[in-house]
C-alpha cells in the first residue's frame, strides 16, 4: 500500500530537499506552501517528484500559523490520499533577525505562530490520522533552540518550545505507535547564506569544527534516519558540523 507524508513549507530550501527525498522514499506528498511567489515552485517541485519517483504528489497552498488553514491541508490530504497519515514534516518557519528592543509584539507574534503553534495545530489535526498505525512526526527546529542567538530571542524561543512539544507528544504518543523526534539544523546553506561574499562564508565555515557550511541534502538526509529508526522518539539530532554537541 502506498504511504503519504504532509510536508509544511516544503517548497523551499530544506523542504525542498525534505519533499525531494520523501518522493525518493516512495511516499505521496503533500507539499504545503503559503506565499503566492512560491506556487510555481510548488508546482515545479511535485511535478518532478512524481515523474522522478513515480508517486503521487498534491501542493496545498495555507498559512499554517492559522488553525483553519491547517484544517484546510490536513482534509485535503486526506481526501486525497486516504485516512492514514505516516509521516508529518513540521517544516514551515521564518524569522525576524530584529533587536529585542525594536522588534514590534506583531512581529514576535508571527514568529511565535508560524514556528511553534503551526506544529500544535498540526499534530492536533492529524493524529487522529496516525494514532496506532506506525507512523512518525519529525518537527523542524534550530540549533537557536540550543544556544542563545543575538537578535533572534523569538526565533530562539519558537524553536525552544518545538522540543518541548517533541518531547511531551513522544511521551504521550509511544505507546500508541507514533513517534515524535526533531530536527535542529546548524548553519545550513541557504539563499541568505548564498548572498553574503566569500570571505565572509570562508569566516562563517572556519567557526564549524568540520570546517564547512552544511547541505539541506544533510538535513533531508537526517529526515530519511527517522523516519526508519523504528526505536527512536523523544530525541533531537542537531546536524551542525559539530559547532554544539549537546
């Protein structure tokens, strides 16, 4: 029978390469995005995923800091794919990079919304769609959640509380046969880190022990380890190069 996996903000960067990697895994994906700029890339993304992989694939457009919005993606997937979700990829996320000072209560809201209670509005929603049938949530976090970042106190708190939630709903969930785990990328190579000038990325690479910046491929990587490590829940694997071994 075929497997179905919800990705959030699965069209770009390390959801790109999470969505990507799903499709190689043999799963139908549902691949959530929110900005109208990101539909064609959506569309571009679930097109190859199918004609590489042979899966089906359905783009979901919501803002999943809104309950109704999640209500909206996790029917569609549904109705689609049928009332077993396996897999849900808490992905979506974005941040300020503002003072703690200047930073509007607006601002750290949507920080708040979009990277912590967009994955309780999830889990919330699809477990019914999980419980007691083998299946796994894997959350999206940061290295933020385990060291202090100047001008980013709402990013790092956002991701701060996806472990506790990972924590409290593996807990909850084990013996119903869902795992729960996280995800705290270190620095990964992005579109802003593509933008900054050499000299500088070669400054930021010499701070990682392993002396470079990481891959989304080691992200979507750390994703396929989860999802088969049938005897892991409740954990946080960080891929970071070793600049914080927790």
């Amino acid at each position: 029978m075929s497997k179905t996996a919800i990705i959030t903000g699965g069209s770009r960067g390390i959801g790109n390469a999470m969505s990507m990697k799903l499709g190689e895994m043999g799963y139908n994906v549902v691949i959530n995005y929110r900005s109208e700029s990101s539909k064609s890339i959506s569309d571009d993304l679930a097109k190859e995923i199918s004609e590489k992989y042979g899966v089906e694939t359905l783009v979901v457009r919501a803002d999943v800091s809104k309950y109704q919005d999640c209500e909206l993606l996790v029917k569609a997937a549904v109705e689609k794919f049928g009332d077993k979700i396996d897999v849900l990829i808490n992905n979506a996320g974005i941040t300020n990079n503002c003072n703690f000072i200047d930073i509007t209560k607006e601002q750290y809201t949507a920080v708040i919304d979009t990277n912590l209670m967009s994955l309780m509005h999830m889990c919330h929603l699809a477990l019914p769609y999980m419980v007691d049938k083998d299946t796994c949530i894997i959350n999206t976090s940061s290295i933020g959640a385990l060291i202090g970042v100047a001008n980013q106190a709402d990013y790092c708190a956002s991701k701060s509380g996806v472990l506790g939630l990972t924590r409290a709903l593996a807990l909850e969930f084990a013996g119903r046969k869902v795992r729960v785990n996280a995800i705290a990328p270190g620095m990964i190579m992005s579109d802003m880190l593509r933008g900054v000038n050499q000299e500088e990325l070669n400054a930021l690479a010499a701070t990682i022990p392993q002396g470079r910046i990481g891959d989304v491929s080691d992200i979507a990587g750390c994703m396929e380890y989860l999802i088969r490590a049938s005897y892991v829940t409740g954990q946080t694997i960080s891929p970071n190069g070793g600049i914080v071994m927790p």
